[in-house]
C-alpha cells in the first residue's frame, strides 16, 4: 500500500509540472501547479518511511527469487568434466608421447628378431647400437636376445673362432656395460690372426721357371 502511494504521489507530481506550462483544470493557473507539485515532490523525497517500504518491496521480490531458486545450470569445474568423461581425463600428454618415443616402435623389434634368426648378428649388434643411441629403452628384447645367444655361443668349441667372435660381438652390443663380452672380442680376434699367420707360413711355393710363375 506505501508503495501504491508513492506511486501515485509521482503520478500527480507528473501531471503538475505538465500543468505548469498547460494550466487546466483542477489547478487553473501555473501557480496552483506549481504548488501541487513542490509539495509532492517534497513528500515523495521527504517521506522515509515509504523509501523503505519501496526497498522492502525489492528485497521480498529478491527474496521470492532465491526461495523458487535459479534455473540455470552451475558452470562445470574442470575436475568434474574429466570426471564425468573418463576418456577425456585419459587424454595423452606430453609426458606420455615422451615416455612412448623412448621404447622402439614394433616394426624396430620386428626387424631385431628377423636379423638375429637369420643369423645376421652383425646387422642385429648394429641395431642395438642405434637403440642406445637413440635412448630407448630396450630391455625386454635385449633379455630375450642375450640369452638365446648365449644358448648358442656357449656350446661351440673355441677353435671356431668366428661364430664365437660373431657371438661376443653381438652381446657386447646389447650389454656394454658387461665387461666379460667386451674381453671375448679381442681374445678371438687374436686367435685368428693366429691361425691366418700360421695357414699362410704352412705354405709351399712352386716356381716355374720356364713360365716365371710362382
């Protein structure tokens, strides 16, 4: 209801300041108008009572908002949204695409393995070279590799001085840190030019002197 007054006192104080400059009736002259329009100005400004009914009238209409509550829907966290979409909060990161660039890709494995069964061993010790080089992690194949070679290079006797040296070759490849593996190579290295020096002063020449062919 005060807000109702108040409303109607602005209305009358609306229709005064016309009257100032259009006299009609009740007011009758720019005067009366006048008046009647100080005197509700001076009533609407001047009448705390109905200023705090009008910010009662606010807060109660504020109020009736927060009971029937807001509608829209709560701004999602991102914690919640990777919660809610497990894939998403599976996404890879760097650090994943770092730690997979540090294992060798499946056509590399592929490629030891058919070199080592076909006994290109020399190929294969290249290829766990440039694993080191590149910095992969290695270790699963390296295992297998190493002890396969092992089963083969164990049984043969020293005087086969190149499959051991092609062994020894090929483990020092993959374990450079063993250094029994690294000792072979040279021990059979030696052993063959051992045998080379004495097949060659084995040997008998024969000259024909008529052709001068020796």
């Amino acid at each position: 209801m005060p807000e109702f007054g108040l409303t109607v006192g602005s209305l009358i104080f609306c229709v005064a300041i016309v009257a100032i400059i259009y006299p009609f009736k009740p007011f009758q002259s720019r005067r009366n108008a006048m008046l009647v329009a100080f005197a509700c100005l001076a009533a609407v400004d001047l009448n705390p009572a109905a200023i705090r009914n009008v910010e009662d009238a606010a807060s109660d209409r504020n109020a009736t908002e927060l009971a029937l509550g807001d509608t829209r829907p709560d701004p999602i966290s991102p914690a919640e949204n990777d919660a809610a979409d497990p894939e998403a909060a599976r996404a890879p990161t760097a650090r994943d695409d770092e730690a997979a660039q540090t294992v060798p890709s499946e056509r590399d494995i592929c490629a030891v393995m058919t070199s080592f069964e076909a006994r290109r061993w020399a190929e294969t010790a290249a290829q766990f070279r440039a694993f080191q080089e590149a910095g992969y992690d290695y270790q699963p194949i390296a295992s297998e590799i190493e002890e396969r070679t092992l089963a083969i290079v164990r049984p043969l006797p020293v005087s086969q001085h190149h499959a051991n040296l092609d062994g020894y070759r090929l483990l020092a490849a993959i374990r450079p840190e063993n250094p029994r593996y690294r000792q072979k190579i040279p021990e059979y290295e030696n052993r063959i030019e051992r045998t080379r020096l004495v097949a060659v002063g084995a040997l008998r020449q024969n000259e024909d002197r008529v052709q001068g062919i020796t």
